[in-house]
C-alpha cells in the first residue's frame, strides 16, 4: 500500500531529479520561462518557489543555502539582484503553469512555466484592457463627435481641389 505517499518521483533515481530540478530550476530563474512537461512543471514549482522565497532576505546565509540547491553562481546572483527585486511585495505564487496541448511523439502534457513579473505580453494586454474601458451611455457623445468628422471631410476635399 502506498498510503501517504504524494511524491511523484518522475521515473528517476534521487539524485538524478534533484540534478534535473535543480538544472530547470537555474534555466527557469536565467531565462524566466521554460518548455516542458507538466509534471516536471509541478515538480519544479515545488523546487523553485522556495527558493524565490528564500531570495527576499539577501544574507550570506540565504545566499548559500539557494547556492546548494541550484549551484549555478549566475543563476543564484540573477535571483538576488533582480528577481527579488520585482518580487518583493508579492506574499507567494512566484511562477505561473501555461498548458500548451500534447506532444506530438508521446502524448506527453505540455507547458510553460514562467514567473510572473516577467512575462511582458501579460503585462502589456493589462495595460490595454485598462485604457479600453467605456460606458454604454457614451454611445451619444460619440456620434456626436463623429458627425463633425465627416462635415470637415468635404471641407478638406475642396481647399484641395482648388
């Protein structure tokens, strides 16, 4: 019986997902999205939003313990220079899990997983939606405006023709 037992091992040895993990994990953090599949997406946010976590406080202490799960230095300095930076106020959810459809070969689940200060289109079609917004009841207004339009048209079309 396999009671209380949630781990999914990914179909390796421990020490080979612990590499894996920690090899996405600095690919992840470097160049802040990654292509894989959903469960080791899952694996990974396991991994990695700890550590995330852990780059708020930048100590000596904090810097070595990320060091010894990723030991990547160039990843560990990205995570406390500018990662952090961005998410300082942000409580948790450091990464966010894109479905992207099947696999052609196996039929494996596929994603991207991101983090989410990141990820500028998300950014941009925020700032759009915002701007977009009206009101019904302006309907009125903006006929009103577009009927002025089109009476300087022919005005224009006749200082051009002369």
């Amino acid at each position: 019986m396999r009671h209380n037992k949630k781990f999914n091992h990914l179909g390796r040895t421990k020490a080979h997902r612990d590499a894996m993990l920690s090899n996405m994990a600095s690919s992840l953090i470097l160049h802040k999205r990654i292509f894989t599949t959903l469960a080791k997406a899952k694996a990974l946010r396991m991994y990695v939003e700890p550590l995330i976590n852990r780059a708020k406080e930048d100590t000596t202490t904090s810097r070595r313990v990320v060091f010894g799960y990723l030991q990547n230095k160039y990843a560990v300095t990205e995570l406390f220079k500018e990662i952090s930076v961005k998410i300082a106020d942000r409580p948790g959810g450091y990464t966010r899990i894109l479905k992207t459809g099947n696999r052609l070969g196996d039929n494996a689940k596929t994603c991207f997983i991101e983090l989410v200060d990141y990820n500028e289109n998300m950014l941009k079609e925020k700032a759009t939606k915002k701007a977009t917004r009206t009101r019904r009841s302006k309907k009125t207004a903006s006929a009103e405006v577009a009927a002025p339009a089109a009476t300087e048209t022919p005005a224009t079309e006749e200082k051009a023709a002369e």
